[in-house]
C-alpha cells in the first residue's frame, strides 16, 4: 500500500483558528455547579465527544452524592485533595476514573482541579433513583447563565 501522503509534495495548510486558541481562565467567574459547595470554570466543550473540560472547585467538607461516570474521567489536582476512602491524591496527582466508575468521593479540606470528564455523569438519589445528569449542554447552559461562555464555540452535530 503506497502512503498518497508520502507522494503529495505540497506542504501541509496552516489551520486557521476561528476563534482565539488561548484565554485566561482566571477572568472567567466560578459557576455555581450542580451540588452545594462545588463551583466550576467551563474551558471547552467537545459536542461530537460528548467531552467537557473544566476547573472544579469544592469546598472543605463537601461529601459528593453516588455517581457514576458514563466515560472515563482524567484530573490533575491542583490544591488540597480528593478520594475515595484510602485512596487519595494531593495537589500534584493525576487521577484516572474509569467509564463505568461508581463512587463517592470526598474532599475534608476541599480541593481544586483541572478535568477532563469524557461522558455524562449520573447522580443518584439515596434511594438509587436517578437525580440528574451532567452533559454537555448541562455544563454550557449553566456556564451561559453566569456569562462564562463567551470563548465557548459549541460544534454543529
């Protein structure tokens, strides 16, 4: 098999951004999320993913309600610390989730952290019945109410 690539001697196109590639976070207000205590910064949305990125802020003693992942979860803790019983990471660690994940993480002393959540999130009552889910136009609509979208180019389906 011949790489078409490999005989096409034109370089390769600069891609024009239709919108700025850097912004600084830090002028974004914190979003009241979906839990009492926590509060997030929307940095991008991946429509066809069905991915969002986002700053998660928790204040001290916050105990997350049962959840689960529908995709994988990646975060990079930033100050303070989560987990899950005895498995806990401080500022500086990379925790991994895995699609499928069921959990109840908590955070004594309140933790902020950089994640990449890969899927809706499913919370759950205590009774196990559904008490809402976390998806993309959850994450934008909530970020448009507090006026911290505007760098957020939402992708046609």
């Amino acid at each position: 098999m011949v790489n078409s690539q490999a005989n096409d001697q034109r370089p390769p196109q600069v891609t024009r951004h239709t919108r700025p590639v850097f912004f600084d976070p830090s002028k974004l207000p914190w979003t009241k999320w979906v839990m009492p205590g926590t509060y997030f910064k929307l940095l991008n949305l991946n429509d066809i993913q069905g991915s969002f990125t986002m700053l998660l802020k928790v204040d001290p003693g916050m105990d997350t309600p049962i959840h689960k992942h529908t995709g994988g979860v990646e975060a990079y803790v930033l100050d303070g610390e989560f987990g899950y019983d005895d498995d806990r990471g401080g500022a500086g660690c990379y925790a991994y989730e895995a699609a499928g994940s069921v959990h109840r993480p908590d955070s004594p002393g309140g933790t902020l952290m950089f994640a990449i959540v890969y899927g809706p999130i499913v919370g759950y009552n205590e009774d196990g019945s559904i008490a809402g889910v976390v998806d993309n136009d959850l994450m934008y609509e909530l970020a448009v109410a507090n006026r911290a979208a505007d760098h957020i180019e939402r992708t046609p389906l």
